[in-house]
C-alpha cells in the first residue's frame, strides 16, 4: 500500500461470508484468509484499507479499496455435465436433450437448467 493503516476485509457471495481485520504497516503486509465450505464456487474478497487523517501533520484521511473473485478448484466433486442436443429443432415444437452428469456423490442430487435461446433474438 501507499501508506499504513487499518484494514477490513470482507468475504461474501449472496451474503456476508467472514470480517477480518489487521493493522497494515506501510511496507505492506500478508492476511491470511481461510476458504470455508460456505464458499461454493468462490467468494468475492474486498479489502479496505484507511488511514485517519492528522491535524498536526495536516494529513487527510485516505482510504485504498481492492476487491478480488477468487475461484475454488471443485476438486473431486466437479461434475461431468453431457448435453446431446438435436442439431436442428423446428419453432413451437417439443425438444427432449438428453443429459448425463458423471461424479454426482452417491445419496445426493444434481440439477440441471438448460436455457434456449432463438439465434435471432441473440
């Protein structure tokens, strides 16, 4: 950072996930972030740093804000999703496409959305 100051980091995906905060030297600094299993497929990491203003040095407060993705390798619960679609489909008709999912754990379920949409409208 540019400077040394109080950081918040916050993780979330549709809701706040974990708050972690540590003092940052201004030479920077290394937090360490556990995943949790309540990450899914990954979690969004925002990262606050502030430092308060000073009347006797005359520094403004300042801020630098940062925010990351950051992906979890599914590992071996990935699955395995086949879609074998027709090649061709006529309007306002019925359309079956088979579909296969290797890797499911057994005494769970998968669930599939498939989503068409007409080349024109795209």
């Amino acid at each position: 950072p540019h400077f040394a100051g109080e950081l918040l980091i916050n993780i979330g995906s549709d809701k706040l996930l974990k708050t972690i905060t540590a003092t940052v030297p201004a030479g920077g600094s290394t937090v360490d972030i556990p995943v949790g299993d309540d990450w899914g497929a990954g979690a969004y990491v925002t990262a606050t740093l502030f430092r308060p203003g000073d009347a006797q040095e005359t520094r403004m407060p300042a801020r630098a804000i940062g925010v990351k993705w950051l992906t979890v390798d599914p590992g071996a619960k990935k699955l395995a999703v086949t879609l074998t679609p027709p090649d061709k489909t006529m309007p306002r008709q019925q359309l079956s496409i088979p579909v296969s999912v290797a890797g499911v754990q057994p005494g769970t379920n998968a669930y599939v959305t498939v989503a068409a949409v007409d080349v024109g409208i795209l």
